[in-house]
C-alpha cells in the first residue's frame, strides 16, 4: 500500500514517517509533500491509498483539499493532523473522518491506520469531506456518518429515535424499526451529539433523541419509553435532571 504525508513542516513530515514505517508494516511507500498544491499533484499522479493531511499550513489548508481534487481522484482515505484542539473535533467524528492530535504517537497511527485499510474501497471520501466542509464553514451539520460494511451511511439527527451501548459496539436505533450496530463505543458519539439540543443521555448505556420521546413512566424504578415501542432507562442521578428537561419541551 502506498501512503501520502502532507505537511509543511519537516520535521512533523520525518517522525510520522517513522511512525508508520515501524507501525504499519502493509504500507510500503511512503510519499511527502511540504504543501497542498504538491499534496495533490502527487496523489493526481501517484494514487495513494491513504493520504496524512496537516490542517494548518500556509497558503491552503488541508481542509481546502476539496477545491483541488474531483470526485474521481478521491479514491483514498483520509487522516487528518493537528496540533490545535481550536477544531470542531466532533465535526470530524461525526463525519467519519479520522483526525490525529499531535504529538502523534504509535499507537494513534496504528489504529488510525487500521481503520483507514478497513474502508479503503468501500467509502465515499467526497461526500465525507463536503459534509464536514458544511458543519464547519456553515454550522449546518445535521446528520451523523455511521460505518458500515459496505461504506459510510449518512443518517440524518431526527431519524434516530436513541443509542444503546453493547459492549465496544452502539446499536443505532433509527425510525422506521431500523437497526444499526457500529463497532464504536457509546462514548465515541456522546460528545459530538451532545451538541445537538435534542439529545439527552439518561443512562451510562443510553443516548436519546427527545424528538422521539413518548413517555415517562414512573413505575418500576422509572424508564422512558420511546417511539416504535422502544425502552429506555433512566439513572437515579438523572431523574431530577430529565424531569426538569421534559417540562420545559
């Protein structure tokens, strides 16, 4: 596999090709570019599989990659690099889109690159970028990016009726009694969907959408039923909390 690193810094450029070179044995090339213009020509004549992106770097930024490449050139994955917390990180979860913090290290490149190779084939990179692209520039974000086998599927907030956490894995529970398991923790969507008004965590394993909120019912501990005769539980600690919430809808 053939991999692309995009910084203008050298030194950033040298220690993540180290990193990747002892982390990542099915990456057998390793290209540089110190700017985005160099960035795209390479992959426009190279065809890398996995492309590391720098954010912040003169003239362009990274997140500008979508003015210079088409559709049909952005068969790759893409991970983003930043040293600046400043980003609307949830942006990039909820895009799909995998971003590194630096300073980088090895096992944040492996698991990166890992699941990169994974949706290599099956992903759509452009409608990723241009969805980020959008909550970023315009704040408008309302859908999620789930994985799943075949790719990405693009679910729009007021679909999913709640979240429950199985383990390493989150069943999305979205109308029309469809069910979707991801291979992510709970915890990997709470963050950004806590910015979403509508969505309440009631319990350490459930995340709902109060657009799709039906009942309060206070017997056998209390629990919170939901639409498509969904269930729901309720902490102890958070029953004031949600009382209070569900007054005010």
């Amino acid at each position: 596999m053939k991999a692309l690193i995009i910084d203008d810094e050298a030194k950033a450029r040298n220690l993540l090709r180290v990193l990747v070179t002892e982390n990542c044995p099915r990456i057998k090339t390793i290209l540089q570019a110190d700017s985005l213009m160099g960035g795209v020509d390479i992959i426009k004549n190279e065809a890398p599989n996995i492309v590391f992106l720098d954010i912040e770097m003169p003239r362009h930024s990274g997140l500008e990659i979508l003015d210079f490449i088409s559709r049909e050139v952005s068969n790759f994955e893409i991970i983003f690099t930043t040293a600046y917390r400043k980003y609307a990180l949830e942006a990039f979860q909820l895009s799909a889109i995998d971003y590194l913090l630096k300073p980088i290290g090895p096992e944040q490149v492996k698991n990166a690159v890992d699941r990169a190779i994974a949706f290599i084939g099956k992903s759509t990179l452009y409608d990723k970028l241009e969805n980020l692209k959008v909550f970023l520039e315009e704040k408008r974000f309302d859908k999620i990016a789930l994985p799943v086998s075949d790719g990405i599927e693009f679910v729009s907030f007021n679909d999913i009726i709640m979240l429950k956490a199985d383990s390493m894995y989150t069943t999305f529970h979205i109308k029309g009694h469809k069910e979707m398991v991801v291979s992510k923790p709970l915890k990997h969507f709470v963050q950004p969907l806590q910015k979403v008004p509508s969505f309440y965590r009631p319990h350490r394993s459930f995340m709902i959408n109060l657009v799709h909120l039906r009942k309060y019912v206070k017997s056998d501990g209390g629990y919170i039923e939901m639409d498509e005769q969904l269930t729901a539980s309720i902490s102890r600690d958070n029953k004031e909390e949600f009382l209070k919430i569900i007054q005010n809808i």
